[in-house]
C-alpha cells in the first residue's frame, strides 16, 4: 500500500486534534474530490514498518485526541490488507484514543453487507474503528458548514452500536456549553467588590 500523506495536528476530521493519514487508491472516483491524485494506487510513498512507527510516535504526544483514516480509499481490499494490522497496533498502544475512518463505501449496504462476510480484514478494521464517515462525495450536496463531512448524504456512524444493532446509528456531536458575555467580557470570573459590582 501508498499513502498520499500524514497530516499531523488536524482538527478537520473528527474531534479535537488528531494524526490523519491520507491512504493511496481509490476506484470511486467522485466528481470535485479534493484528493484525486490519491485516487492512483501507486501515488506518494510505500507505506512501511517505519512509515508505522511515525505515526505511532507522533500519537504518544500528550495532545492528541484520535487518529483518522482517509484516502484515497482505506477500504479497498488491498488497503484493508495493510491497514488491519496498523489499526490493531494503533489500538494496542493507545487503547483509548478515538480512530476514525472515511470511506466512501456505504456502511451498511458495502462494508458491513458485501465486506464483512467475504474478507476477515474488514471484520478486523471495524474492530479498531469507532466511528466511519460513509457514503461517496457528491459535489451537488456540498455544503461547507457541515460537521466532519463534505456533502450532504454523508453520514457519520457509530460502528460498535451499529454493528450491535444491526443498523446504522449515527454519532452525535458531544453538547457543549454556549456561554454569551453581553457586558465587559474583562469582568467575568471578577469578584464583585473588585469590579466595582
């Protein structure tokens, strides 16, 4: 296997900052992909025993929230065939970290309905893999403020409850609290009698 690239303090592809490594090959081939060189299985650079040890070592910073698997596409065959022993070492030394996985593959239709049965690396990725964002890119549903996606027919899946379910169960954002400051932003968190209040 190739990869196209390793992209260290990412924030774009799944929650807080995360080591995402853009994998080489893809036959879906969808119009406006934002990384079609990838789409050759031959792009970039060999994807080695010292390729993994990079990566594990930039995870051992104390900042990182996840791992991401991109492509290209990290669930074609061949890829899956590299990727599977990675995914299980990943997990192994950082068992609490968040791994989540792109892939233009539908979860329930492709991966879970076709893969699954056929192919003992998918059943071993989906073991390491906590979330996947699935469903091929369609440029007519591009929206720029969406979640974690790129079109609008995407869906952001929680594999472990989906595949006990056996249905797709989509990840919720965690809820946070918005806090809005109307008077002198300088006075929060101020004791009264030093405010003048």
């Amino acid at each position: 296997m190739n990869y196209a690239d390793i992209k260290k303090w990412d924030v774009a592809n799944g929650p807080g900052i995360r080591v995402s490594l853009f994998v080489s090959g893809c036959t879906h081939r969808c119009k406006g992909c934002f990384n079609e060189e990838a789409w050759d299985f031959e792009y970039g650079k060999p994807f080695t025993k010292e390729t993994e040890d990079i990566i594990l070592k930039e995870l051992e910073k104390s900042y990182y929230k996840g791992f991401t698997l991109l492509g290209g596409e990290p669930f074609e065959y061949s890829n899956q065939k590299v990727l599977a022993p990675f995914l299980k070492r990943v997990r192994e030394k950082f068992p609490d970290i968040s791994i989540w996985c792109y892939s233009g593959y539908l979860f329930d239709k492709e991966i879970t309905g076709k893969m699954l049965p056929k192919w003992a690396e998918t059943a071993e990725m989906l073991k390491y893999i906590d979330v996947i964002v699935d469903g091929r890119f369609v440029e007519e549903q591009k929206k720029v403020n969406l979640l974690f996606r790129g079109s609008e027919n995407q869906r952001i899946i929680e594999v472990r409850k989906s595949l006990e379910a056996g249905r797709p169960i989509l990840w919720e954002p965690p809820e946070y609290i918005h806090v809005v400051v109307d008077e002198n932003p300088h006075e929060v968190g101020v004791a009264p009698e030093i405010c003048g209040k």
